[in-house]
C-alpha cells in the first residue's frame, strides 16, 4: 500500500505549496501525507511536529527572499536610488507572488532580538544601500526606515487596502521620497 518514499526537501516544497494554495490552517501533517500518498506517521520521521516543518519552509522562503534581493541590488547598477527602487520592487513582487509565504514569514512572528544569519543575510541589501546613503553610523537606522516602509505597503497590498488608485506608483513615489531624504546626509535624529 503507501510503499513511496519520501524525504524533507519534498516535504517543504509541499508543504509550501499547500501553504500558497489554501493558507497555513491547511498545512498538516495528515493533509500532507494524503498529497503524497502516504502514512501521516511516516512524516515524523522528517519533522518531529508541524511547527518544525513550517520553520523549514520560512527558511526556504527566506534564502528564496534573500537571492532575489541581492539580485536586484547588483543587478541595478550603482546608484543608490536605482538599486533602492529595484530591491524595493522585487521585495513587494516576491510578497505578492508568496503572499502567504510573506505572512508566515513577517504576518506574525516576533522579529528576533538579535537576526539570525540567514535574517541578516535577507536584510544585508537594503543595509549595503542604507550605508551608500547616510553613511555606516546611521545605516542600521536607515535599514529599519525603509524595511518598515516596504512592508507596511505590502501588508496594506496583502490586506486589500490598496484599492484606490496605482499601487506601485505609490509605492515607487515612497521609495524616492525616503531616498531623496535618507540621501541628504544632514539628518538630524532626535
């Protein structure tokens, strides 16, 4: 009867793609093993308990994140605006492509203390623009101005409140307004 067999990678992916499909109520470890075709025992062999499993798929998602972030930023040239337009965009078309990959990801769940590698790994284009605009004293801060920024717009896009007028013109128009003013180097914080 289930003689398949079966190993984590093609579990995450799945499991991934069940996440896409129906959202993360619909990842268990019994509608997994239905999708394979197998005991829903024989999956704990792999993942001691759905939780598990989920942080294998938000790290897939996240090296996924990371490699068309800094794909982007070198792909845009030099200039700190024009990679700053390019990472942004390719941050909100991944998390329109993933949406619900994005909300596993940052919907919910704490922001670590202290990131992890592969987190600064994700973050580690936007801080090599931050410090191209305001200099490496104040990149961490501009990191976080514009992380929150692109995904404050994309949990707006993400919950349908974007309805009225060109989402990514507004989206673009954000971007330069942050640069022009991250780019001015008399910043004073308070």
């Amino acid at each position: 009867m289930y003689t398949k067999k079966i190993d984590r990678e093609t579990l995450v992916i799945v499991a991934s793609e069940l996440l896409e499909q129906e959202g993360i109520d619909a990842v268990s470890m019994r509608r997994l093993a239905q999708a394979l075709d197998v005991r829903a025992s024989s999956l704990y062999h792999h993942f001691a308990e759905k939780s598990a499993l989920l942080n294998a798929v938000a790290e897939k998602g996240l090296h996924s994140l990371a490699a068309e972030l800094e794909q982007a930023r070198v792909g845009s040239g030099m200039d700190a605006h024009q990679q700053l337009r390019a990472l942004g965009m390719a941050y909100r078309e991944w998390a329109l492509l993933h949406p619900q990959l994005y909300l596993l990801l940052f919907g919910s769940t704490p922001v670590e203390e202290q990131p992890s590698p592969l987190g600064r790994t994700v973050s580690a284009p936007m801080l090599a623009i931050a410090t191209q605009l305001v200099g490496e004293q104040k990149a961490a801060a501009a990191t976080q101005a514009l992380w929150a920024f692109v995904h404050g717009f994309v949990m707006l896009e993400l919950a349908g409140q974007m309805q009225v007028g060109v989402p990514v013109e507004g989206f673009l128009l954000g971007l330069e307004m942050l640069a022009e003013g991250l780019d001015n180097h008399n910043i004073n914080t308070f």
